[in-house]
C-alpha cells in the first residue's frame, strides 16, 4: 500500500501521539476508580477498571484506523506461509502457557458472572492492545522505516514500555520485569501477525493468554511449575524465531509487508 492510499500518512509520530493517548485514558479510568494492579481482576473491578476504558479505548482507534485510512495496511499484509512450521513452534509453548493455567485454575471458586467478565474484558485487551501495538505503530513505524527490524524493535519496546505504567499502580519495581517480559511475549505476538498474515491471530491468542493467566490468578486450584517453563520458553522460542526470520529475510532480500 503507497502513502497516496492513506488519508493521513504513517508517521511513527502519529503512531506515538496514539500510543500516548490509550496509556493516558486506561491510567486516568483506574485513577479515577482507584483501582490497582492487583485487584483490577476482581469482579467488581473489570467493567470499571478494563471494560469501560478499553471499550472507549477500541472505538477511538478503530474509528481513527478507518477516518486515516490505515485499517487494512493495520489488520492485513502478505502472509509468511512458507513460515508455516514456524507459526506451529511459535504457538507450541503459548498453548502450553493456556492449556496448563486453565488446567491449574479452580474454576468453582468462580462465579458465571466474574468468568463472563474476565473473558469480555480480556477480548477487549486482545483488541486493543494489538490494534495499537502491532496494528496502528506497525503502520506509523512503516511509514519511516524500510528496515522491518526497526518496526519490530520500535512496536515490541513501547509495548513493554505500557505496561511500566503499573508501577504506580501497586506493583512498584516489579513492573521493570514486567516491561523485558512483555516486550519478549510483545515480540511472539509480531511474529504471528507477520506469519500469519493477520492481526487476527495474535488479538485472539493475547485473549486467550490473558484470559488463562488472570482466571488462574484469581483462583489458583494448585501449584502448577509447568506452567512457568511453558512461559519461560514462549519468551524465549519468541526472540529466537524473531532473529531467525529477520536473518533468513536479509538474506532473501525482501521485507515481507504489504
């Protein structure tokens, strides 16, 4: 797709000035609640505390991605099937990761409402989080950068760097691991767009991952250690098959978008 196609041209500015603006509305919805980190799970808390904003939040930038013009260059580029074995090992440990926290949560300790809940909220989080990382920044940083490396490294360090914000919000210096981590995962989740074709995938995976993870912190059933190297090897199979695919590219000699 050529800028003439888009109504307002993909700047990695834009894509930041958009970035700002999502990060300000989910810190000033959980300012103006007095909701934390840790307890924006509970039930009481998820319609104020992530359903709300981030229904605003996803009319804002699908409403944005439509009036610029950047909706399908957002949602679509050239799929990397011949990276098909690649998207199967990529997606082996985050199934693990929500195979076992699912496994690992006691589900009666639940009520319909809460999972309802969780499972709307984190639908929206997919959305969200991956129209404005992997979506709206993937164009901006495209419009300026003819490297895929630098739109990968520019889209993967500001999803890390959203989720630093929750260091204000009960969990103090935790959230510095909590910004190398997202940034890895932020990374797979690049990965499935470009080899996927879509954002479709990686907004329903980072949904279902959320989803897992939240239901299994809220009611842990029992330790559950597999659990941890099923996500100590998504963070890693994640880089790995990054490093892979730039390389194996550089030496086709071809960027891979549309």
């Amino acid at each position: 797709m050529t800028e003439t196609e888009f109504r307002i041209p993909p700047r990695p500015w834009v894509g930041v000035l958009v970035f700002v603006a999502y990060c300000a509305l989910v810190m000033g919805a959980w300012l103006l609640f007095e909701i934390d980190y840790k307890t924006v799970a509970l039930e009481a808390n998820i319609p104020k505390g992530i359903i709300l904003p981030l229904s605003l939040g996803a009319l804002a930038m699908a409403s944005y991605a439509h009036y610029a013009g950047w909706w399908r260059a957002a949602f679509y580029e050239v799929s990397r099937l011949p990276y098909l074995g690649v998207l199967c090992l990529l997606l082996l440990p985050v199934a693990g990761v929500i195979v076992s926290s699912m496994a690992a949560t006691q589900w009666a300790a639940l009520s319909v409402r809460h999972v309802a809940l969780m499972a709307l909220a984190m639908l929206l989080v997919g959305f969200c989080e991956e129209m404005l990382t992997r979506g709206i920044l993937v164009v901006a940083l495209r419009g300026r950068f003819r490297r895929e490396l630098w739109v990968w490294l520019g889209s993967s360090v500001l999803f890390g760097l959203m989720h630093a914000t929750n260091a204000f919000f009960g969990i103090g210096a935790i959230a510095l691991a909590q910004v190398l981590l997202a940034f890895c995962v932020g990374s797979g989740f690049y990965l499935l767009r470009r080899l996927s074709g879509s954002l479709l995938l990686p907004m329903l995976v980072h949904a279902a991952w959320d989803f897992s993870v939240f239901a299994y912190e809220a009611a842990p059933a029992h330790a559950a250690p597999e659990r941890v190297l099923f996500i100590v090897a998504c963070y890693v199979m994640s880089l790995l098959l990054v490093g892979w695919v730039f390389r194996r590219e550089e030496r086709l000699g071809h960027r891979g978008v549309a």
